[in-house]
DNA sequence: GCCCAGGGCTATG
DNA sequence: CATAGCCATGGG
C-alpha cells in the first residue's frame, strides 16, 4: 500500500490543481487525497512519485498512465497558444476520476467559484458520507447514491439551487449506469447525461472526459469561452454552436487534452 | 449594497 | 439557434 512510481514527464501539482478535481489538501509537500471512499496521500521528488495508503494500480488508473501521453500532446500541439500551455504545464495529466463524484462534483460547479465547489463538497460528504481513516486522520468518503435522500438531509452543505440536482440525480443514476456509457458514441452518452436535470453540455462534457473516457469531450466554460473568443476568433463574439465545430476540427480526437492545458493556462495567467 | 462565480432552464425573437 | 432573466449562496 505504499511505494514509489516513476513518471516523466509528470506534475502532480499541476494535475491536482488545475480545477479538473476537488478532494485533494495541500500538507508541506504532500497531497492527500479523497476519491469516493478512498483516502491516501501523494507527493513527488523529480520523476518519482511517493504514494502511501494506495495500490499502485489504482494510481496508474488515475493518472491515466497507460495513455500514450507524449502521442496525444503531439496530436493537439495545433498552434503557438496551445503550445505555450503544454510547455509551461508540462507534466500535467488528464485524471479519471470516479464517474458519480464526478458527476456530483459538476452539478455543484454551476455559477460558483472553485474555493466554494470544494466547500460545497466537503459539506456533502460531512454530511451524507461514511467516516475514513487515514492514520490518525479522520474524514469523509463521498456519499453514494442511496445515501443522500431528501433535501432537507443537505441543508447544511449550502449548495442554494443546486440541491435538488443532486437529490433527483441520486434517485436517477447511480455509478454502474454511468459506466456503461462508456460503451456509448459520445453523441449517444452526452444526450443520456443531458437527459439529468441540472445537466447541461457543460457539466456533461465535464463527466464525460474526467471519468468516462471521452477524450473528445471539450468542456466550455466562462474562462474557455473567452479565450477561444480572444485567441482563436479575433475578438469577435460567436455562438456556442461554431466554438464547438472548431475544436473538435482544429484539436481532433483527443481535444479534452487540450481543453485542460488550455483551462489551467487561461485561468492561471488571468489570475494575477 | 452590488457584482460575479467551471451553468442550466425557460421563455422569447 | 441566440439572448435575457432567474435560480441560492458566499466572497470580493
């Protein structure tokens, strides 16, 4: 349950802190890490990462280490911004989180900042999830779907309108319907997803490429919008409909790669 | 007090 | 299709 991996190139900072996930806390120079019921903790020297609390294989799953990184960053290097984020991220990789936290986490992410989105959570599995251990540490796994009832239950987590999204998508779906839509064309998968009430394109796309394996999903928020609007279109405003032709044309099959990079990139040079 | 935040839904041109 | 107003809550 403990050991050490070597990767390269690899980042676990830019991985965990690029907005992609949400249960990670920064100790020193170590993460520890909340995925469903799991609870471990990482941290990287050079190419190795030290992790303890967790099976190597788990990790490989995701941090998707069986994808052929180096191919896949080749193939979405279409332009001088895209690789501008690659190099200045290097190392950054595409997780593959658990499909129903995945799901949950996005339905919260609606008109919010990502500080609250983790708050929201944390609210969440106080609430409604199972008591973990790691060491002396207590915690909280990640509710599953028969855990979290009626609104009333989530009081507490704050989550304003967004309450009842998760209620109904817990009486809706639960985490093996989910995975089985991996077997789905991604146009069939998206429109399941959208079927969910509080699921739009976005937080579909969001599921679909952080924990179903839709590497073509390319979610488009506020900061993509305006980045692709800025860099990619002159300045000049379009519609949602043509962004999404254009980067599925210009990106190609692996073009959630490049919304990562691109995300991370906008919303961190933005920043300050 | 006002504005905005990893949106979605609904009612309108 | 594209836009506007609304949704609940917290932080700047």
């Amino acid at each position: 349950m403990s050991g050490q991996l070597r990767i390269s190139p690899f980042s676990l900072k830019e991985s965990l802190e690029c907005g992609q996930f949400f249960r990670w806390t920064k100790i020193g120079d170590t993460y520890l890490i909340q995925s469903s019921n799991r609870i471990f903790s990482l941290h990287q020297k050079k190419d190795f990462l030290y992790y303890e609390g967790v099976e190597e294989s788990f990790l490989v799953d995701f941090f998707r280490l069986e994808d052929d990184f180096d191919a896949i960053l080749e193939s979405i290097e279409q332009d001088s911004i895209i690789h501008q984020a690659i190099h200045q991220y290097r190392g950054l990789r595409l997780l593959r989180q658990d499909p129903w936290e995945c799901l949950l986490s996005f339905l919260c992410s609606s008109a919010k900042a990502i500080p609250q989105i983790r708050s929201i959570l944390e609210e969440l599995c106080r609430s409604c999830g199972k008591k973990i251990f790691f060491k002396n540490y207590q915690s909280y796994g990640f509710p599953e779907p028969s855990s979290i009832r009626t609104p009333f239950q989530l009081k507490s987590v704050k989550a304003g309108f967004r309450i009842d999204y998760l209620v109904r998508a817990s009486q809706c779906i639960d985490r093996k319907q989910l995975l089985a839509l991996r077997r789905l064309p991604y146009p069939e998968a998206r429109k399941s997803l959208m079927k969910l009430p509080g699921v739009g394109k976005k937080v579909a796309d969001c599921t679909l490429l952080y924990s179903l394996d839709f590497l073509e999903a390319f979610p488009i928020d506020t900061w993509i919008r305006r980045g692709l609007q800025e860099f990619y279109f002159g300045g000049k405003r379009v519609g949602e409909k043509k962004m999404e032709g254009f980067v599925s044309k210009h990106f190609g099959p692996f073009a959630g790669y490049a919304q990562l990079y691109l995300y991370h990139f906008w919303r961190n040079d933005e920043k300050k």
